[in-house]
C-alpha cells in the first residue's frame, strides 16, 4: 500500500465519501489511487472552486469538506477558500501535493511553502516528508478539523511519501488509529457560573438573546428554540446566525448590525442582559462598540474560550458544548424564571418588529430585488430549499428578505467576504444534498469570478437554481461612494458585462433574462420548476441600495433609511443586454 493509497483509505474509514479538486504534477499518485476506490471525485474547474464547493458542502451537511489540489499556484489557489472556512469556522480538510522531499527548500518547479503560507488561515498545518508521518498526521488532521471550534486544516504530502510503500511496522500502527480518537472531551459547566447566569436572566427585565453562527455549528438550534419558546425571549441573529432560529418565529426580531432590521437594532440598544450564543461580537454586528448594548450585561456562551470579551467585557462565560450549556440553564431556570420580564418589552420587540418591517412597494416597472427575493422565499420555503450567495447588496438583501428554518439552509461568506463564493458553494450543497432545491443568489460581479463552474455543474448533471441580479455596478462599493466619498464612482461601471444568458447557453445551462416586474412570477414558477440547472438573469436598478444602512463607526441606533445624496430618476431598462426571451 502506498501513501497515496493510505490517504484515500483513511478518508473512507472517516466516512468521506465525496472529494472536489483539480489534478496537477505533485498530486498525481492521490489521483491515481481514487481510481476505483469508490470516494466521488468533484473535478471543479478552479482550485477556488474546489475549495468554495467543499465549503459549501460541509455548511449544508456538517460533514467535513474536503478538497484537493497540486503544489504551487495548485495550493495558492486554495487560500482565500481556506481563509473563508477559517473565518467562519467550517470543517475542511485541504490537502495539497508537494514536491518531492529531497526537492524541497530548491525553489523547483511548481515549489512553494504551502505549510507557511497557510498557518494564519488554518487551525493547524501539516508538511509530511516522511512515509512513517503520513497516519499520525493524516488522522490527526481530520480529527481536529471537527473537533470543539470547527476549522480548516491543511495537510501538504511531499510527492515521494505519496509513492512511497507504507512500511509493515507503521501499518500495524495504524490499525490503532481510530475516527473520533481525538474528539475533545465535554468540559464540566462550573455550578457557580450557572448559578449567576440563572440570577442574572431571572432578574432580568428586558433580556435579549443575541444568536451567532456558533449555534448552528453546535446543532443547538432546537434547543435554542426551546429556550426562546419557554421563556419568551426576543431574539436577533447575526448574518451567520440567520436560521439558528427559524426566521418565522414569532420572537426572531431579525439580524442585527450594519444592515439589519429596526426592530433588531433598537432592542439591542433597549435590553438589559444580552445572552450572546456563539457569536463572536463583530463590528458589522455591534457598529460602535463603545455605544453598543450601553445597558446590557453580557453573558456568553461559547465553546471557543479566546472569543470571550475579546471584544466586550463579558459579565459571565459559560464555555463548552452549546446544547449542555443550554439544557443546564433551561433546568435552572425553569424554577426561577417567574416571567418576570415586562410585559411592555415584549410587547415593544413585537411591536417595533411589526411596524418597522419592510415594505415592498416600488414606485416604478422596474423590478425590486428585496421584493423578487420575498416572494422567492414564500415560494420555497417549505422546501427547506439551500440558499447560497455571493458578496455585496444582494447578500444583504438575502439575509434580510429571505427566510430560513435552519442555518444549514443560509450559506454566506461572512468573516472574509469573499466574492464567487455562491456558485462552487451551492455546487457542494447539492453533492451533500442532491434531492433538495439548492439555489444561489449572486450579482454581476461576483458571478464572473467563478463563472467557469457552470461548467462543472453540466458536467455533473446537478440542478442548482442561478438567480443573478444585475445592476451593471459593483452596487456595495458604489452605495458607499454615493453616501461616503462624495458621489466619487471609482471603477464600479460593469455596463460592459457580457450576455450572461449566451454565457449561461455556451456552458450548456438553461437560461431566462427579465426586466419588468410583470414578468417576476412566471419567471420565478419556471425558475423553480425546472428539474435541471437553470440561470435566471434579472435587470434591477443601479440606484437600488441597500437599507436601513448603519454608517461605519456610528451606534446601531443611527441608521439611516434612504439615500440623502438621491436624485434617482426613472430606471432605464433598455440599458442592460438582454430582452425577455429564453434560450435553451
């Protein structure tokens, strides 16, 4: 058995079953030995792709995502996918071939330090250069990729080791090697620390419970809801806490932050005691720190120890597993907690949550993206469809128009920002979910940074829905020019985008272009009914933005609501390329 054939076993024996990458000169012996090993072989058409795909993958599945890619440009190519996963704590192992180890430190063909260049995106990093290293760090690599704070890690296998026989005595050894070896053990939850964190919400008046991705990450969802159901509990959800609970519930008073809801916003400035859940506390959440939940304490709940008050001062920690923490306080406080909350804040939560809702409405034929996305949303929501998207205006209009029973169905690039995530990660969400609609939300500049997957997803005959807004601009930047830098639009023109229907027909995809909101419920019908991958390219507005908008550096309470720099005039819609008609 070679070490390249170790690899692919031990992948097997973890229950890895599905793998996305590219082929290059220091993987080859890998590739050779997926040959009729029965794990399913992704060929993306771009490391980055690879790398978004495994992402998605993961996101949707909580499986570890796996990617595979050649030395050199092979492993640069995987670091912003990498830095994405690390940011937003996925489960991803990358594995990367190298060059032979004699050859390394020479500057030879296709030679870069991948191990190095990789420690500040990873939660470790691996270069094997000895046959007898490959099981140790191999399981090793796979067990911590899982294990407390989910993560990436990267494992950089010289090109000799790969070809390498794996010697008897190390076999024997790693017949002792077993998945969940290493799985961290449950931390204790200190009784004095329950026992203030019961105080504090018992006596608390105006409480708020304040959801990040960490809930999801730790399926504490239903318990989460639970909690929020017993004791009636307003609560907002961060960007990658949007699904941790259900959007339709009654006391989800939306995202907060940047571009979240009114009603989210004021309550975090109102409330008393913010129970924050896996959250990491970031600025496009919190605005200005200083001025952020002024009368709150703070309780955090987290199973990563250096995320607490790295930020804000916490009050109380309770670290560990999401869901024992959870049940422990739900226990606790079923005696205590006497509903000694006002009625009256309640009461403001819903209210400010029904009457500073958004509206729907546009004053002209153009078509509104958040309305397109609100009926899209009413349309598959009992599908417990799989939302991908890009980066920019449309990502927010997602997160705030979009509902979602589960923060598996939300898959968003939200630490790093990346842009090109939707389509390689919706692509992976469909591998791990093939009977699910699976449909990604993207702009005309996101798309065109890894539009050549389109190509992998007719190669592999997988239905992903492409609903690509175009508003011929980079809309994010452009909004903060308008408001920020004067109206100063510096290389936001994207009036020379391509036919993004002929594009979508030369890959093989169907396609549909519309520009009128007349044309919204025919199109979104045909859009989701079709069994196969479908792009739908819709004209908006470029003076469309994004609102309630909180401006950098100011208190979540200073949001404003419309453009003060507008002078909008009626939406031109002979601008963008493409007529009404389908291609097929």
């Amino acid at each position: 058995m070679r070490g390249a054939d170790y690899l692919i076993k031990t992948l097997k024996d973890h229950q890895v079953d599905t793998v996305f990458g590219y082929p290059g000169g220091a993987i080859m012996p890998v590739y050779d030995a997926l040959l009729g090993s029965g794990v399913k072989h992704v060929l993306c058409r771009h490391e980055q792709g690879a790398v978004f795909a495994a992402d998605g993958y993961a996101r949707s599945s909580g499986r570890l995502g796996v990617c595979i890619a050649t030395s050199g440009p092979g492993a640069t190519n995987l670091i912003t996918g990498i830095a994405n996963a690390h940011m937003d704590s996925v489960p991803l192992l990358a594995i990367t071939g190298q060059v032979a180890s004699n050859l390394i430190g020479t500057d030879a063909f296709q030679e870069i330090d991948t191990y190095g260049m990789s420690l500040s995106v990873v939660k470790h990093s691996y270069l094997v250069t000895h046959i007898e290293e490959l099981p140790r760090m191999l399981n090793e690599a796979i067990q911590l990729a899982q294990s407390g704070r989910p993560g990436p890690v990267l494992i950089d296998i010289a090109k000799d080791v790969q070809m390498a026989p794996m010697p008897a005595t190390t076999l024997a050894f790693c017949d002792d090697l077993r998945p969940n070896a290493l799985s961290a053990s449950s931390q204790q939850l200190d009784g004095e620390s329950l026992q203030l964190a019961t105080e504090l919400l018992s006596t608390s008046r105006k409480p708020l419970v304040y959801a990040g991705g960490g809930v999801g990450l730790a399926k504490a969802s239903e318990l989460l809801t639970s909690f929020v159901d017993q004791f009636k509990v307003p609560t907002v959800t961060t960007l990658k806490g949007i699904g941790a609970l259900p959007s339709t519930h009654v006391y989800n008073l939306g995202m907060l932050g940047m571009h979240g809801t009114k009603a989210a916003n004021i309550a975090v400035q109102e409330c008393d005691l913010l129970l924050v859940a896996g959250a990491r506390l970031d600025d496009r959440a919190t605005g200005d720190l200083k001025q952020f939940a002024p009368h709150a304490k703070v309780i955090h709940i987290d199973c990563d120890r250096a995320e607490i008050s790295k930020l804000r001062l916490a009050d109380l920690s309770l670290i560990g597993d999401m869901n024992s923490i959870l049940i422990e306080l739900m226990t606790s406080l079923s005696s205590r907690f006497k509903h000694q909350m006002a009625h009256e804040w309640r009461y403001r939560c819903l209210h400010n949550k029904k009457e500073l809702g958004f509206r729907y409405d546009a004053p002209f034929s153009g078509i509104y993206a958040p309305a397109l996305l609100k009926k899209l949303s009413d349309r598959c929501l009992q599908q417990q469809a799989i939302v991908t998207c890009d980066v920019g205006q449309h990502q927010m209009w997602v997160a705030q128009h979009m509902q979602f029973n589960a923060s598996s169905q939300h898959l968003s690039s939200g630490g790093l920002g990346a842009m090109g995530y939707g389509l390689p990660a919706a692509l992976g969400a469909k591998f791990a979910h093939p009977d699910h609609t699976v449909i990604t939300v993207s702009g005309d500049g996101s798309i065109m940074m890894n539009i050549q997957e389109l190509a992998t997803l007719k190669r592999y005959g997988i239905a992903v829905k492409i609903l690509l807004l175009d508003n011929q601009r980079l809309g994010m930047v452009r909004q903060w020019q308008n408001l920020f830098f004067e109206q100063r639009f510096s290389e936001v023109d994207l009036s020379d985008n391509p036919d993004f229907v002929e594009i979508a027909h030369a890959f093989g995809v169907r396609s549909h272009s519309i520009n009128q909101s007349s044309q919204v419920d025919s199109a979104l019908d045909e859009f989701l009914a079709s069994d196969e991958s479908y792009l739908l390219h819709v004209s908006i507005d470029p003076d469309d933005n994004v609102w309630p908008l909180v401006p950098p550096g100011k208190s979540n309470s200073d949001y404003i609501e419309d453009n003060p720099n507008k002078t909008k005039a009626a939406p031109d819609s002979s601008q963008h390329k493409r007529p009404e008609e389908a291609t097929q």
